[in-house]
C-alpha cells in the first residue's frame, strides 16, 4: 500500500454492520497517519442505498486517535467543512480501510465555530449498543479534542486528482 493506491473505505455500525462503503486514493502515508482524497462523483455506498458525491474529500486517519478529519470541498475548490468522525482506532487491510463510527461528530462550516454535532444519534446509540458511562465519557473527550482540532485546522486546500 503506498501513495496513488486504491482503497475502499468502510464504515462499522458498533454491532459490527456495514452501514457505508466509499472508494478513496492514498494521498501519503506516515507511522501514524494515512490521508486519503475522494473525487467528486464518486459512488458512496450505504444501507439505505446510495449517491453521488458532490464533493471532494480528503480524509485524515490517524492510527492512533479515536477520530478522522474530513476537508470537504465543492466543486468550485471552496472548503465547505471540516468534519471531524468520531471512531475507533482505523484497521487496514490490503484491500481496504474499516472503522466503528460512535455516531458522535464535530462540524466546522467557515465562518461558524466548530461544534459537536449527531448528539441524539449518539444517544440512540448509547441506548442500542449498551455503550458504557466510561465509553461514552471517552467519546466525549475525543469529540472534545476534536473541537479544538477543527477550530486550529489549515485546510490543506482542494485535492489533486490527476
């Protein structure tokens, strides 16, 4: 697996459903962190079907932090939003990437603050997947981190994907 690579990313309900498939490219790679970029027009499986993306993605997987980072991008390059996933730690596979997504997130659309956000879907998922009082604090703290994470983030500007 190296830079211009291929890779399918899937995402994990925590009773261990698929619920979301997207392709993505290896943009770098480090000890501790993969970046991904993800054209516009690409084909996002999920669940209850499917669509076309209408955006450009890069993605942030550090393999040591509870959370990935999203840098969403229109068409016309402008950054729509950070985005910040609250997971577990990623997997890596030779032919793709999974994660559990703990349903907890952070936005930031310029020019607004950044905020936790999807707190009523973590609560349902508290509830459906017997997420404990000391998991869910953890969740939080990542989510807190995350904020600030966003809130000091430079954009690393529209992906190339020639």
């Amino acid at each position: 697996m190296q830079a211009g690579d291929p890779i399918a990313v899937k995402a994990y309900k925590s009773d261990g459903a698929c619920y979301r498939t997207w392709p993505a490219i290896i943009e770098t790679m480090a000890d501790d962190l993969i970046v991904t970029i993800s054209p516009i027009g690409k084909w996002v499986e999920d669940s209850r079907g499917g669509w076309i993306s209408k955006v450009a993605v890069r993605t942030y997987y550090w393999l040591n932090k509870p959370y990935s980072l999203l840098e969403v991008y229109a068409a016309d390059g402008t950054l729509e939003e950070i985005y910040v996933n609250i997971n577990s730690l990623v997997q890596i596979e030779p032919t793709h990437f999974s994660y559990i997504d703990y349903e907890l997130d952070v936005v930031l659309r310029p020019p607004t603050a950044a905020t936790i956000v999807d707190q009523d879907e973590f609560a349902e998922a508290v509830l459906e997947y017997h997420y404990t009082d000391e998991f869910q604090t953890f969740c939080y703290q990542a989510a807190h981190e995350a904020v600030q994470l966003a809130t000091n983030w430079v954009a690393q500007g529209m992906p190339d994907f020639s």
